[in-house]
C-alpha cells in the first residue's frame, strides 16, 4: 500500500492531454468527477480507497491541467476514459459522482472494459420531473462566450442544482465564488451529458456489469428518486443510502460500501 500520488498524463484518441493521479495498489478504480469538479476534489475518495485499489482520479478535459479540444462531444469523454482504463492496465472500475455518474454509465454501456460500476446521484428527472428538464448546454455556452462565467455558474446552480435564489446570491460574496467561476467553461461539458435529465431507460438496460447507486440521505427528494430509478433501469443494480448532506457523503463511509460492493 502506498498513499504517494503519481501524476502522469495521457493523449485522448483526438490527442486532448488528459491529467491524472495514481495512487494506492489493488485492481484499477477511476474516479469521473461531476460539475465543479477536478482531480483535487476527488483526493478524499482515493486516499480512502487506496489501501485496497489502484486509484486514478483525473481532471476531466477541459478542466485543472487537461486540455479542452474543440469542438465538445460526449464521446471524446468516453474515450478519454477509455484511454485512461488502457493505462490502468486494460480493465478498471469506474465511480462517478452527479454528471460524472452519467458519464460513466455512458461509457459501460458504449461496452468499454468496466469491471463494476459505482454510481452516486445520477442527476436524471424522473417521476413528478420527468420531461420537465431543459437543455441547458446551448444558455451556458453562451455566457461562457459573452465573459459572464459568474452568471453560468448562477445559471447552473439555479437550474441544473435547484439552489434557492437568495442562497446563490449569497455565494457570490464567498471566497469559493471565483473557484467556481473558474470551472464555468466545464459546465458545458456537464450539462451536455446531462442532456434534458431524460433516464436513457433502453440504453442502460444494456448494461451487464455489477452496478451499484448511491444516494445521501441528506440529498432533495428529486436526487434520491433519480438514483433509485436509475438502479431499475440497470440489471442486478443495488440501491444503497448513506448518511450525508446535500449531494454528498463521507469519503470514508462512501470507501466502506465500495470495498464492500468493489472486491478488491
């Protein structure tokens, strides 16, 4: 077991430099990261993991130090995966957190080498929501294009996360704002996997690996129903519920039911 992190880069099918950490020993795990997320912020989960895995975390294109060639496409991002499991020795598990757990199911479904799938609150409409979502990829390109990346990321918050106005407001005064402005430009990415929120149902019947979908206890009504019909729609998918805030949970409690469900 080691806790050192290796940082390496890889070239994507389109030649996009991709930037990843290694850490830890075991069978191969990669974590896909969602909206405002980077390689940093999924360091909690690999240290947790890296007694009993060989974690890759890696900032997905367009974010922290990997490239961003346009123009934009889903599959690019499957294939940046793909790239990232033949350097994990061919076959990996993948954990995908929000879009990055569409994102991942995205790829096991396109039949890359997944060994088991680990998703946490896909965000799809389902039940009183479904049908109801918008695009929203075309109004943040737009923002993003026009220099108001403050206004996407209120944007996304409001439309894509459900925030209250005034609570978003109130975020713009916080330190953390220009973090997030900063990974304005991946929005796009985010919510173009996201599409309308539609559950592609027929598309993910197809997947035939073992699949796990979490949720947090702590999570709006609307995340917690996406993660269970998410797990319908995926033959032998286990639901699971953790105890955790708004769209998260303790990396050390979220490691325990993966070792569980993720032999190593």
């Amino acid at each position: 077991m080691t806790d050192t992190l290796t940082v390496g880069t890889l070239r994507s099918a389109d030649g996009t430099t991709i930037t990843y950490e290694r850490s830890g020993e075991g069978p191969a795990i990669v974590l896909v990261g969602g909206a405002f997320n980077d390689r940093s912020t999924t360091r909690a989960v690999a240290a947790a993991l890296a007694g009993d895995f060989t974690v890759f975390g890696y900032d997905r294109r367009g974010r922290g130090d990997s490239g961003d060639t346009a123009p934009y496409e889903v599959r690019r991002e499957i294939e940046d995966l793909a790239s990232l499991i033949g350097t994990a020795g061919g076959t990996a598990y993948l954990y995908g957190v929000s879009s990055g757990a569409i994102l991942a199911a995205l790829a096991t479904a396109a039949g890359l080498p997944v060994a088991g799938l680990a998703l946490f609150e896909p965000p799809f409409s389902v039940g009183p929501r479904a049908g109801s979502g918008t695009a929203l990829a075309p109004r943040l390109a737009e923002l993003v294009a026009a220099g108001r990346p403050g206004d996407a990321v209120e944007c996304f918050l409001l439309d894509a996360v459900g925030l209250p106005a005034d609570q978003v407001r109130g975020m713009r005064d916080q330190p953390m704002w220009s973090w997030l402005e900063m990974m304005a430009p991946s929005l796009v990415h985010d919510a173009t996997v996201t599409g309308d929120g539609t559950l592609p149902a027929d598309l993910f019947a197809g997947i035939g690996v073992p699949t796990v979908v979490v949720d947090s206890t702590g999570s709006p009504g609307w995340l917690r129903e996406a993660a269970g019909a998410t797990a319908e729609v995926i033959p032998g998918a286990r639901r699971v519920s953790l105890e955790g805030g708004f769209h998260e949970v303790p990396a050390e409690l979220l490691a325990v039911e993966l070792r569980r469900f993720l032999p190593s």
